[in-house]
C-alpha cells in the first residue's frame, strides 16, 4: 500500500459515518501485501555500524525475506504452548530484529508488549509482572550491556514467564536461541486464516506501572493518520533515530514504513559521522528525529535527496518560534518540516509547518483538522483539555486480566492543553487540575462549538 492510496482512502472516508470501523488489518498483513506484489522491494536496513555494538552482521532484508523471517519465528512462537492473545514482552533496540519480532508476536496471534531496552532490572519485572507477560524475546547483546541476561535475572524473580528467549550471540544458558529457532524451527505453513492483529502494549512516558493496550488496526490507524502529513512514497526510505519503544516510534517508523510500502532504516545508537553518512546516501529519504534535533540540524546545508524531515516532540512541549518564520537564521533548510507531537500513548498529530495541516493552526482551532471522523477527532474542552476520538486514538489503560476493549468511538482525555497566543499553539502544557476532574471525558452527545470540535 503506497502512501498516495493511503490518502486516497484517507480522503474517501471523509464521508464515513464516525462510527463505521476501519478494515481490520495489522502491520504483518501490510508486510505480506507488499511482499506478494513487491517481493524485492527493500523492507529494513540494518545500519553499518551493527557488528560494532551487537556481533550481529548488517543485513538488508528485503519484503518477500522479512516476511518468510517473520512467518518461520511465528511459527516457533506458536509451537510454544502459550494461550492465543498472549502477552510477550519485546526488550530489543530499534534495529531488523525489534521489526520483525513485532510482526512475528502479531502473526502468531499474540500481543507484543514494547519494553524499553534501557530499563533496569527492577522496572523490568515491575513491567513483567503488572502486564502479566508470558514470554519475552530480546538481544544478547547490545553494546557493553547484556540484556539476555537482565532478563535470566527478571525470570528469577517472576515465575510467571514461561519463555526467555534471544538473538545471539552467546546467548546465556537456558535461554532459547532465536537465531538457531529461525533456522531449525518448524517449516510446516501454519493451517487455516491467519488470526487477527491481537495489539500491542505500550508504556506512558516509560513507566513501568502505566501499561496502555492498543488493537493492531488502531496502529495501522495511527500510522496512516501521520502519512497524511508525511506523503512518504513507495520505496522512499524512512531514518529513524526514534526506537520502536512507544507509539512515537512505532507509528513514525515501521508503521509508517508498512502502510506507505516504503524502507525503514533505523539507528538505534547514535553517532553523528555515521548519522551524516547514512543521510547522503543517495535514495530519496523522510528524516524522524527527536524534536530537540532541529536546533542542530538548522542552518546546515541538507542533501538533495532528503524529501522531509519529522521533529517529534512529546507533551508537554514547546514549539520553537522559528517554526513560523520562513527563511529565519535558524531555519531548517528545507521545504517539508512536520512537527509530530506525542499524547502519551493516546495519540499522534503530526502536521506540516506553514500548510493548513500546521499543529500550530490545528491546536488553535481543532476544526481545522483535515482527517476523517471516523480516522481521528479533535476537541478542547472549556477548560482548554485536548481530548481524542478515532480509530487512530483506540487506546485503554491495561491491568493485569482486565478486558482488551480500545473503542474508537470512545472519547480520550488528555491531561494537557494548548498555550495559545493570537489563536495559535506555542506550546502543549498540562492542563490546571483544579477545573476539572482527572479522567474526564468529554461527552460525545454534549453539543460544542465550531471552534470546539475538528469533524472533518
């Protein structure tokens, strides 16, 4: 699926009833689609560097090899005796193993749970046990850190994880190896449909004790809202230095690389001469970097090929003045600059930077949110509160047994508000907590001013 269908069917659903559901589909169906009509179109780049930090080669995989990787590791997650929709929990950095984990945990019909990989210990069991995981996949090794056998140590204390398993190599005992499950595991094609995206589980801003679930088309959702902004084209290559650890990263990287048919690169560990490198390779490239990058990045002369760059911000956050000032002396040199900003795990808003779509206009007026009501909704409460509604913004908090139920007619309160001067957004701050209750929701039958509420 390009980005250009992508849009094409974002703007057919304008229409749409706000309560008519999105086409049931994850991110392991997209992979599939493009491989069956685009086998030798390139999925995931390992970055050059990879050796250095993990022992593991750099390799280039492309669509058809991601997903014959990503069916044979689902089919050794399925030969687990583990219950369909299952929690596994993912502790890997953002490189080819981390995307195609989170594919494999989908195929094999079970919910991938993001673990932070600079997570100790003790965050990790909290994270193991309040989710209730029975299985975590992750990397032997990963610069001078262990991970495989930070969780040997987490297994010791939680009982309840059944499977311990990680890419090698030397990979600790009793630990299973993924790369030898890969090549010796069963070769038998799983029997009947494949089974329904079961989601994933994130964490807000890295807690631990604050799980949030999430259906696997509420992610493609998500994915696909952020394109409309982004227009990444098929086989255009996304760089990623955002890790696959929360939705941000998720949405801006392997999400947004799946919908638009497009190349995820990722750099999970940063070095500025093999960033500059890696950005004038010369292939037409879509930028996602922390928002705090865009000071570095101004005033210097960028490649021919780079298409756009993503500043993603988390709230609360400011935006910079020079945003809106067109030629300014810190100016990104570039023409396509999208702030994307982070709600926690609720949502992502991204938009263009002097288009309609800019989230300066859109959080000053939320009816100038061009997606439709059935995609994402918009509302400011009386008490300046943002609010979410859509199949991109289906979330719900997560406790151990409670029901999977992210409904995206269901609106989604936020505990920040947008600072406005001369009816634009500077910033997104936390709204005052003595106006209204925490947990408020606004309701959707309550009648609400133009200015109030985005539709369309």
């Amino acid at each position: 699926m390009s980005a250009q269908r992508a849009i094409t069917q974002i703007e057919a659903l304008q229409a749409m009833p706000a309560d008519v559901p999105l086409r049931r589909i994850g991110l392991g169906g997209l992979l599939a689609a493009t491989a069956r009509r685009h086998p030798d179109r390139i999925a995931v780049i390992d970055p050059a560097d990879k050796p250095d930090w993990s022992g593991r080669p750099a390799i280039t995989w492309t669509y058809a090899a991601a997903s014959e990787i990503v069916e044979r590791l689902a089919r050794g997650l399925r030969s687990w005796r583990l219950p369909p929709g299952s929690r596994i929990g993912l502790c890997l950095p953002g490189s080819a193993e981390s995307a195609l984990a989170i594919l494999a945990v989908e195929a094999a019909g079970h919910v991938a749970c993001l673990l932070p990989v600079s997570w100790d210990e003790d965050r990790l069991l909290a994270a193991a046990q309040g989710v209730a995981l029975s299985a975590i996949l992750t990397q032997a090794r990963l610069g001078s850190a262990a991970p495989a056998e930070r969780m040997c140590a987490v297994a010791a204390r939680y009982f309840g994880l059944r499977y311990l398993a990680a890419f090698g190599p030397d990979v600790p005992d009793g630990v299973i190896n993924l790369d030898r499950f890969v090549l010796d595991g069963p070769a038998e094609a799983a029997g009947g449909s494949p089974p329904a995206p079961a989601g994933i589980v994130t964490f807000v801003g890295g807690d631990p004790d604050r799980p949030v679930y999430r259906s696997g088309p509420s992610v493609v959702a998500a994915a696909a809202a952020h394109l409309a902004a982004a227009r990444v084209a098929p086989s255009e290559r996304i760089l990623s230095l955002i890790g696959p650890h929360d939705l941000r990263g998720l949405v801006t990287g392997l999400g947004a690389a799946l919908v638009a048919g497009a190349t995820l690169e990722a750099m999970p560990l940063f070095d500025g001469a093999a960033f500059a490198a890696t950005l004038r390779r010369p292939v037409p490239t879509h930028l996602v970097a922390p928002a705090f990058l865009e000071r570095n990045l101004a005033g210097r002369d960028l490649p021919a090929e780079l298409r756009s760059i993503t500043l993603v911000h988390r709230a609360p956050a400011r935006f910079p003045g020079r945003s809106r000032v067109p030629g300014g002396p810190q100016a990104l040199r570039l023409d396509t600059v999208i702030d994307t900003m982070a709600f926690d795990e609720t949502a992502i808003l991204s938009g263009r930077r002097g288009s309609p779509g800019d989230l300066a206009l859109v959080l000053g007026k939320p009816e100038r949110l061009a997606l439709p009501p059935s995609l994402m909704r918009l509302h400011r409460g009386i008490d300046g509160r943002l609010a979410f509604r859509g199949q991109a913004c289906a979330a719900t908090t997560l406790q151990r047994g409670s029901r999977q139920d992210a409904l995206g007619e269901t609106w989604h309160d936020t505990p920040y508000a947008a600072v406005l001067f001369a009816g634009l957004a500077t910033a997104i701050d936390m709204a005052p907590t003595d106006t209204a209750p925490a947990g408020t929701v606004p309701s959707p039958e309550a009648p609400a001013s133009p200015e109030s509420v985005a539709s369309a």
